[in-house]
C-alpha cells in the first residue's frame, strides 16, 4: 500500500477509495472534509450530490482501515469519496 495525497475543492466529490472494504485517511489542510460512501463509482449514481452532507473530518483527524459498513447505511459499500467543505482542502489516503 502507498499514501497517496490530494487537493479537495468544495463543488466536486473526488473517489478516494475504489472497490475498498476499508479505508485509511487523514485530513492534512485546516478546512474540514467531508466522506461520503456508496455503491457506485459515480457519485450522483451513488446518490452524493453537491449538497449531500457528509461525515465531517476537522484537521489531523481521520481514520485507520475503517470498515466502509461503519460509516454508511448502505448494505454494501465500495467506495469512498471526499470534499471540501468550504475553499480547498487537503486529504491524505492510503491507495492499494
């Protein structure tokens, strides 16, 4: 596995995870992220738009090989998808 990082802005999902049962994350930025989980790789298929809240995530916090099912209702869950809340935002995660 590697770390991989990127740059978050506010109007757009990024995949973070893809086809993953867990997830290794940290917000790296001072402005919060938001994760959202689903079924699809398609965010507006997975039923994430812009205006879907997510789980919150303030600097420095994140979490280590968290199993999707814990973080979502969906029954199952493949993928990960991060955002900024306001501006731009930074995320480090782990990559297969």
């Amino acid at each position: 596995m590697a770390i991989a990082q990127t740059d978050l802005t506010g109007n757009a999902w990024t995949l973070i995870g893809n086809n993953v049962t867990s997830i290794t994350f940290q917000t790296i930025s001072a402005t919060p992220v938001y994760i959202a989980v689903g079924s699809n790789s398609d965010p507006a298929a997975a039923g994430i738009t812009s205006s879907t809240p997510g789980l919150v995530y303030q600097q420095f916090e994140g979490e280590v090989k968290k199993l999707l099912t814990d973080l979502s209702y969906d029954a199952s869950p493949n993928f990960v998808f991060a955002r900024s809340i306001s501006g731009k935002s930074t995320i480090a995660y782990e990559t297969p």
